[in-house]
C-alpha cells in the first residue's frame, strides 16, 4: 500500500527544519570550541594527537563577538519573514522553501573557510544566512496548511516542526563528537551537505496541493475533499486579496506574535548560551557539553509530538468542554509557565558537580514541557486562515525580535562581566534574564484570551 502523500510532506518538512535550525547550534558550539583557552579544560583526543585538525581563535574572537555573530543572524531572519511569507503566498510555496533551505546549505558550506579567515565575513555571511532562511518556516506553514486536513492539523504542524526541536539535540551531539574526534569544521561541511540533498529531494517529490500532486491514492484524495482546507496554494488571486486590514487589527494576530516572541527568546538562549553555560561554569570538554545540552531538547522533542496528538484528540473529542481555543490556551500557558519556572530555578544555581546534574534535569523539565507551546500560537495561523497562513506565520515569525534582544543581551551582559562568567552565571543575569522571560511570556498568556474559537 502507497504511502499517503501528506506523510511524505511531514517528514521531509520534519528533516528540513532538522537541518536549517540545527545550523544554528552547530555554529554556536563550533565557535565556544574555536574561541575557548585550550588550558582552560581538558582536551579532546584530536587535538592533543594532530594540532593541525584543532582551530584556535583564543585571543582574537571573543565570547561576545561570537555571541554578536548569532545575533546577526537573527537579524538577517527578521529581515525576511513577513516578505518570505508574501511570496510563499504569491508563488509556489514549495519552492521557496527549497530554494531557502538550498542557498543558506550552501552558505553554511563555506563557514570552515571563513571561519579562521576573518571574522567580519563570517558575520556577513551569518548575517546572509538569516536572509535567506528567514522565508523557509512560512514557506513551509503553507504547505503543510494545504495538506493538513482539519482533524489532523496540530500534530502535521507539531510533527514537522518537531525536526526543528531537537535539531539542538542532534546538532550539538554530531558537533561535539565530530569537533573532539574528527576536526573542528567537519560538522559544518556534514550538515552543509546534508541540506543541499535534503533541498535536491525536496524539489523533486513536494508538490503544492493535494490537486497538483500526479501520484495521491483515491483514499487520500476523498479525504481531503471532506477535511481539507480547499484552497490552491501560492497564486496570484490570493496574493491579491489578502485582507491586511483585518489581519493588522486581529487581536488574536498579536497574540501569535507575542507567543513567538517569547519562543524566539528562549530559543535563541538555549542554542547559543548553555553550550557556553556548561563551558564556562562547569568546564567540561567540548564532547561532553555537546550531549548535556541536547538531552533536554530530546524531551522537548517527545513532548512536543505527543502534545500535539492529544490536543487535537481534546478539541476533536470535545470532552470537558475543550474548545479550539481553550485547548490553544491550555497548550501554551502549561508550556510557558512550566519553562518559566524552571529557568527561574537554574539562575539560582552554582558551580559544583551536583549543580551540574541538577541543571541538566531543570532543563529537562523546563525545555520538555515547553513542547506544548508549539500547539498554541504555532499551530494558531492554520486555525484563523488556512490560506493565507504563510502571510501570518511570516508576520508571527517577526517575534524573531526576541532572539536579536536575548541574544545582544547576552553578548553585553558577557562584556560587562568579562569572560569568566556567562549569561547564566553572572548576578545581572540572574535577575533580569528569567523576569523578562516571565514578564513576555504572561503577555502572551493574556493576549491568547483573544484567541479563535
């Protein structure tokens, strides 16, 4: 029996977010190993038996200027969501997608040599990378919004964006063990590879629609004539009679965006500052920082798939009165508040080896549950207008802001309290980072009161 084409469209969307977030952690771990005192901690295998495979920048990029390089990034992202979102929505949205995910795979592909070249290319060339990543998520919303049927909605999203989640998880595990066993740059050339075939596959099987797709099986297609969302894809007669009145007026818009945000804020945080967290506070070897930091993406990762499948069984079943936008609320508040919590704890931490392990189960608990987020606000753009969820996913994704913020914070907090404390540790930090993750993340909460039915 053919396997239906919406699984097909799941799981090539899941490894795609894989592999294009994942760039974001492997470049944030491949730089705490560059930039690190190698006397600091104990050295990897490779480096003690061929110096010639270890990249030493120690002295000539700083913490903080490997902090501003990720937050060029985000920059470049915030540039192109709400723009990737129009032309997903104008053209084919499949294809934005993969010309996205192909262009910044080949940017990341010339990072090893830019890397010990100079640092204001890397930067462009990160700064380039947000530009041209920022249309792939909206780009792919809109294909997974002409391919989800209604009951089927939150887990095809939270499925496919479960790539996305534990990416870190992957990432960091793939670049500590290949920077500590095979060369500081051979994660950035696998998983520059891996995208540009990821990318090669994808033109070649995605289609659109369920219409334009010549292989779908006769059930497929009868189930999406009874459940499906009925609209075209990227075309010209929706580009041009998109409602932008009644979207910049939707209070349930805002608070789509304000989820984002604060998704984008402690996102950014976990990729770019725990592997730096664990370094600097715990002075753990690069292999060692790599699977401390992934293991709570693992449970983010579970969380984030099982969480979705029942909140669609909760509004599908509608038992305890749970509504579309009461199990929305329910999803996000539980995911924010737990996270919330939890960071709140781990600022109050310190150096010893029980710390350690204590913080790795904080942000088990605190990462895993904030899976349930994802089929709040995430899931939100699909609910208030299917064809057009490319446009309010590229305008929600504007809550990239909260990662250019979390991220530049970081690197002036690094500035002002030198080296030897990160984000985490310093006594600014624990006070101020969780109340601004609390503070945004109550906003949210309050704004999802004005969620759809």
């Amino acid at each position: 029996m053919c396997c239906p084409k919406r699984f097909l469209v799941v799981g090539l969307g899941f490894l795609g977010l894989l592999f294009s977030i994942g760039y974001r952690a492997v470049f944030a771990l491949v730089m705490v190993d560059v930039t690190k005192k190698t006397s600091s901690h104990q050295k990897c295998p490779v480096n003690e038996s061929d110096h010639s495979r270890y990249l030493s920048l120690a002295g000539k990029v700083t913490e903080q200027f490997s902090q501003t390089m990720n937050t060029a990034y985000f920059v470049g992202s915030l540039l192109t969501q709400a723009p990737g979102g129009y032309l997903a929505t104008r053209f084919s949205p499949s294809r934005i997608c993969g010309i996205s995910i192909l262009f910044t795979s080949i940017l990341m592909l010339s990072l090893p040599f830019a890397i010990p070249l100079n640092k204001w290319l890397t930067m462009v060339i990160r700064f380039v990378q947000g530009v041209v990543e920022g249309a792939s998520v909206p780009a792919l919303n809109g294909v997974i919004s002409a391919w989800a049927p209604r009951t089927e909605k939150s887990r095809m999203i939270t499925i496919s964006y479960a790539g996305a989640y534990i990416s870190p998880t992957v990432a960091f595990l793939v670049t500590g063990f290949t920077s500590c066993y095979l060369s500081w740059h051979s994660s950035l050339f696998i998983y520059g590879g891996c995208g540009v075939l990821w990318s090669l596959v994808w033109f070649l099987v995605i289609h659109d629609t369920p219409a334009q797709h010549p292989g779908i099986g006769e059930q497929e297609r009868q189930l999406f004539e009874e459940e499906g969302p009925g609209h075209r894809g990227g075309n010209r007669q929706v580009a041009y009679s998109i409602p932008w009145r009644s979207i910049f007026t939707s209070l349930p818009m805002y608070a789509i965006i304000v989820g984002s945000f604060c998704r984008n804020w402690i996102f950014a945080m976990i990729l770019t500052e725990l592997p730096q967290y664990f370094h600097d506070v715990f002075s753990l070897s690069i292999d060692e920082i790599g699977w401390r930091t992934a293991v709570p993406e693992v449970f983010m990762t579970i969380v984030t798939v099982t969480g979705g499948v029942l909140v669609d069984k909760l509004i599908k079943s509608r038992k305890c009165g749970i509504t579309t936008t009461i199990g929305r609320k329910l999803a996000q508040c539980s995911g924010f508040g737990i996270e919330a919590i939890c960071f709140f704890v781990l600022a109050t931490l310190g150096k010893s080896t029980e710390d350690r392990n204590v913080a790795v189960i904080i942000l088990c608990v605190g990462v895993g549950f904030s899976g349930l987020a994802i089929s709040g606000y995430q899931v939100n753009p699909l609910d208030l207008a299917p064809q057009y969820s490319s446009i309010l996913t590229g305008l929600s994704r504007c809550g990239a802001l909260g990662a250019i913020m979390s991220t530049s914070i970081a690197a002036a907090i690094r500035g002002k309290t030198g080296l030897q404390n990160d984000c985490f540790d310093s006594n600014q930090t624990r006070s101020i980072a969780p109340l601004i993750v609390v503070l945004t993340e109550c906003m949210a909460i309050r704004c999802r009161k004005a969620g759809p039915k």
